[in-house]
C-alpha cells in the first residue's frame, strides 16, 4: 500500500502549479468560495435549528468543516457543506442524548470515516443495493415533509407524553 498517495489535492496543486497559474486561479477561487458561502451558511443555521442545536453551531460545523474538507479534500473542484439528509438524523440524536450525545456520534463518525479512507474502504458503497439508498433517501424525505407540515399549516399538536 502506497502511503504517499493519501495525501490533499492542494499540496499536489501547489507543487506543480506555476506562481503565474495559482496567481490567475486566485481570484476565480475566491469568486467561487463566496458564492458557495452566500449558500451553505444560511443553509447551515437553517439545517443546525432543525436538527435542534443554536444557530451557532450550525456556522460553526460549516465553516470548521469547510475548510477542513477544502484543506484535506481529495478533488480540485469540490464542494461540500450541510445536507438537509442528515437534519432528521441529528434531530433525533439530539432529541435523545442531548449536545453530548451529538458530539459523541460526530467523533465515532469521523473516527470510522478516517478508517474507511485509510484502508481504501469507499468502493464498499457499490455493495449496497440501489433500493437500499433510494430508500433511505426517500425515507429522509418523507420524515422532513412530515415535520414541516405542521409548521406549513399553523398547526399545533398538544404535549405528549415522554417515553419510558
């Protein structure tokens, strides 16, 4: 296994571009990266406030995250930021263990993502049935329209009662 292979796009890009190339590229860079900001930072409160955390904290993981993926990301020309998909999915940790069980989950999901990326593990995706993923994305998707419906239509449901 060659180790020197794990490595970001952007030291290879710095390497053997010219200084004239990286000064052109420069201000297209920046044009580029304001632009995905004026997005996925207002989607980030959007997505932080309901999966159930502050507003904050959705910027936080945006901007922390964004530049951790730009800085160590493997492709030129990527983009990545928060997903609606995942909202559902933080709710309901959040919901059930709190702020520290969200945190716990985020670091076992990294954790086991570097493993993936460190053992080349991405090509086990093609092992998981396409009506598994059409699924689980339909699943999300039926999940977010049901509970924004109640929000679209003014309506209010009483307390109920917790589980246990």
């Amino acid at each position: 296994m060659q180790r020197d292979k794990i490595k970001p796009i952007l030291f290879s890009i710095i390497k053997h571009s010219s200084k004239e190339e990286l000064k052109k590229q420069l201000p297209k860079d920046i044009v580029s990266g304001i632009m995905v900001a004026v997005v996925a930072l207002p989607l980030s409160i959007a997505l932080a406030i309901a999966s159930g955390v502050s507003p904050e904290k959705g910027l936080y993981t945006a901007i922390v995250a964004g530049f951790l993926i730009a800085f160590l990301g493997g492709s030129r020309v990527q983009i990545s930021g928060p997903t609606a998909a995942f909202a559902t999915i933080v709710a309901g940790i959040v919901a059930a263990d709190g702020i520290d069980g969200l945190i716990a989950a985020t670091i076992i999901a990294g954790i086991l993502l570097m493993l993936m990326g460190f053992f080349k593990l991405g090509a086990i995706i093609r092992f998981v049935p396409y009506t598994i993923t059409t699924g689980f994305t339909a699943g999300i998707a039926a999940t977010l329209v049901i509970g924004q419906a109640k929000d679209f239509l003014g309506l209010t449901f009483p307390a109920g009662r917790a589980h246990g």
